[in-house]
C-alpha cells in the first residue's frame, strides 16, 4: 500500500512540475512575465546541473546546491539593503 502511495505522490509531483512548465512557457509567450524572472528561477536548475555533473553524487550535488542557492539569496537581500540605504 505504501509503495503504491509513493508512485501516487511521485505522479502527482510530476504533473504539477509540468503544469508549472507549461504555464510559465505560456505567460511568457503572451507577455505576462518579464523573461528576466523566468531566469533567475531558472538559477537553481542551471547550478544542479552544473554541480550533478561535477560531483560524485547527485545527493551531494542537490545539497550543495541547496546551500549556494541560499548564500546567493541572502546576498541579494544584502546588495538590495544596502542600494536603498545608500542610493
């Protein structure tokens, strides 16, 4: 019963990602979405990527990108403070 679960929650999962594919695909064409935002949510996969490859594990590869991702974030939250304090 539980593996069945599983599955169940993997599709689910797997319909949901491809939905969010597809209407970002579609915002995007009819205007809806700056294409600027579209690649920075695309960051994370792109460093993934990187890292799966270069890596011995996609374990370690899907941490470290957790960890980049967040120092990333945290520097943009600093870069922008710091433009409205000073600019």
């Amino acid at each position: 019963m539980a593996q069945i679960a599983i599955y169940i929650v993997f599709a689910l999962l797997g319909l949901g990602l491809l939905a969010m594919v597809v209407f970002g695909i579609r915002s995007l064409t009819h205007g809806k979405v700056d294409p600027m935002t579209i690649s920075i949510m695309a960051v994370p996969v792109v460093i993934l990527v990187i890292l799966g490859l270069v890596m011995p594990s996609w374990a370690e590869a899907g941490i470290t990108t957790i960890l980049v991702t967040m120092c990333l974030a945290l520097l943009a939250l600093l870069y922008t403070g710091a433009k409205g304090l000073f600019f």
